[in-house]
C-alpha cells in the first residue's frame, strides 16, 4: 500500500512549522516525526489547528486515560484502520489497559474483560462511529458513570478519532517500519 499523499520533512516546511515538528518529536522522546503528522503536514495551517485540538484531547481532559484509549480502539478497530490501531494499542497498554482486553474488543459486549463502565463508553464509540446517531439508552449509561464535562470530552474524543482514521484511511497512512504492537 502506497500512500496517497507526501510524507512531508521537516525541511520542506515553512519555516514558522519546523517548531511543531520538533515539539512533536520532543514529546515522543525523540522519536522521528510519524508519518499522521508527515501526512498532515501537507495542508501546515490546517495541520497547526488539528494537532492542538489533539494535543488538549490527549493531554487537556479528566476523561480517565483508559476510557479514552478504549474508545479510541473501538474506532480504529471498527473503521479497520490499522496506523490508528497499532498506534493505540501501544498507548493503550502504556494507559493500563490490559493485552487480553485488546485481544476482545470484538467481543467487549460479552467479554468478562470488561466492567459496565468500559462497556458504556465502548458502545458509546461503537454506536456513534458506526451509525453516528447514539440511542438514548446508550447515552443514559454514560451518565451513570461520567459527568457532564467527561461525556463531553469523551464526545469529542470520538468525534475527532473518526475524523482522524477518516484522514489515515483514505490517504493510506503506513505504519511507520520502526512501529509495532507491543
């Protein structure tokens, strides 16, 4: 699989951008720049917005880590995006989340591996990736476990994860050679 777009360097940036690759890389304890960013990278004043939206989801929200990590795997999982997928599983086992609730996400709904409160928000993911309307019953069982503010946030989490694998599929986003499922 070929990607459809450039992966963009560092050097072919405007020079005001260079930063945001080098705070990137920084972040990720010095890791190359992976290639969602190189992607993004393409379009730099969209790429700016996009990743701090991104940066306040993943580092700004109470929503416990794991719950988002969850809820992101089920969209990766569900839109079969595999750089989203292999991304987060890493950042998922990092979170806590156990190998053998990867290993059944399939099956979250039945699977002794997850407790109500995973599955509210995994049904959460599922129906508003799948379908994009969510039934009342499946909103009502957030609320019995997240605030206001974490349903929000756990909203927009899921909400800006389909726009991304919506941007990685369609491009053919490569998991970078050095990236693997831990």
């Amino acid at each position: 699989m070929a990607a459809r777009l450039p992966y963009v360097n560092r050097e072919e940036l405007p020079e005001q951008d260079r930063e945001l690759f080098d705070r990137i890389s920084r972040e990720r304890g010095g890791a190359p720049v992976g290639n969602i960013f190189r992607t993004l990278a393409n379009a730099p004043n969209l790429f700016r917005r996009f990743n701090a939206l991104g940066g306040e989801l993943r580092n700004g929200t109470q929503l416990d880590p794991k719950l988002r990590e969850l809820a992101l795997m089920t969209v990766g999982r569900l839109t079969e995006a595999e750089y989203e997928f292999v991304h987060h599983w890493n950042i998922s086992l990092q979170v806590g989340i156990r190998r053998e609730q990867l290993e059944h996400l399939a099956d979250f709904e039945s699977s002794s591996m997850f407790n109500e409160q995973e599955r509210a928000v995994m049904r959460y993911a599922a129906e508003a990736t799948r379908e994009v309307k969510v039934s009342d019953a499946t909103f009502e069982a957030l609320r019995g476990f997240l605030d206001n503010r974490r349903i929000m946030e756990l909203v927009m989490n899921v909400a800006f994860y389909n726009a991304v694998v919506r941007i990685l599929v369609p491009c053919k986003v490569e998991v970078e050679p050095t990236t693997k499922k831990n």
